[in-house]
C-alpha cells in the first residue's frame, strides 16, 4: 500500500484529498466556508453598516 505525506501537516496518509489529508482537507474547507460567509456578509452591508463594524471592532 503506498502512503503520502500531507504537504500541509507532515502526516503520513494512505490517501490525499484534493492534494491533501482528510483532516488538512476539511480545515481547509471550513475555513474557506468561513471566509466566503465573512465576504458575502460584508458585501451586503450599506457603508454605515460597514463602518459601524469597523467601530465595533475597537472595542
């Protein structure tokens, strides 16, 4: 059986998954998932929604 090495983690794995380990694989995507939530949200924001949210983030 041959074995890869993720190039994320180091961890050796029986197989890859879009280039990857399964768990590598699933961060990755939840992390994209949560960056496109963050952006769609952000993009149906007016410009004093927008800035209030910058406000909010000093705080």
């Amino acid at each position: 059986m041959c074995n890869f090495d993720c190039p994320q983690c180091g961890e050796e794995t029986p197989a890859l998954h879009e280039g990857y380990c399964l768990q590598c694989c699933s961060d990755n995507q939840a992390a994209l998932d949560a960056h496109n939530f963050q952006l769609d949200r952000w993009s149906s924001m007016n410009d004093s929604q927008r800035d209030a949210e910058i406000k909010n983030s000093y705080r």
